[in-house]
C-alpha cells in the first residue's frame, strides 16, 4: 500500500513502517495494520 502511495520499493516502504512504529513505540505489526485499515496515513510523515 505504501509503496503505491508513496512510489517507492518495498523496501523503503518496510523501513519507513519500521521507522513510525519505533518513534511512535507501537509495534510494526499495529502500524501495518493500521495503514491498511485506513486509520493511519504516513503519506504525511516526515521521518
């Protein structure tokens, strides 16, 4: 998902998954989740 928002590799896209879920101390699993739900929107984020 992230990869089609962002136009970016999948790799890139796990990183800045990674990267949200350690500043934001949840788990990359509740990060993913949530991207995909819709309820989260990294399109935004600067990290």
């Amino acid at each position: 998902m992230l990869m089609v928002q962002l136009g970016i590799s999948i790799e890139a896209a796990l990183a800045r998954l990674r990267a949200y879920a350690f500043a934001e101390g949840r788990s990359l699993a509740d990060v993913a989740h949530a991207v995909v739900e819709r309820t989260l929107d990294l399109r935004d984020d600067d990290r």
